[in-house]
C-alpha cells in the first residue's frame, strides 16, 4: 500500500443538510434517493448561494 500524501486544494465551499434514515432493510437506499430528487431541483436553480 503507497504512503498516504497530503495534497493542498483550492478553497471549496459546501454546505449540508442532516437527513434521518435507516439502514434496517436496506431503507437507506430509497429515502436518499428520494432526498436528491428533492434537492437536486434546488441547488439548480441556485438556491445554495455561495456567501463571501
């Protein structure tokens, strides 16, 4: 295994959002889903404006 290297990146800006789920039967896969198609929409239209 090669040595692990820090590499030095311009700033990005992200944001989050805390999103309850479970993953008792596999539920995880089809509430996130569901969550993108929500958000995805959004971000878009440029409702996450980067502040400066």
């Amino acid at each position: 295994m090669s040595k692990p290297v820090l590499k030095h990146i311009s700033r990005r800006y992200i944001c989050g959002h805390e999103y309850q789920t479970s993953l008792n039967g596999n539920k995880h896969y089809q509430d996130i889903a569901g969550f993108y198609k929500k958000v995805i929409p959004l971000v878009s239209l440029g409702a996450f404006a980067k502040e400066t």
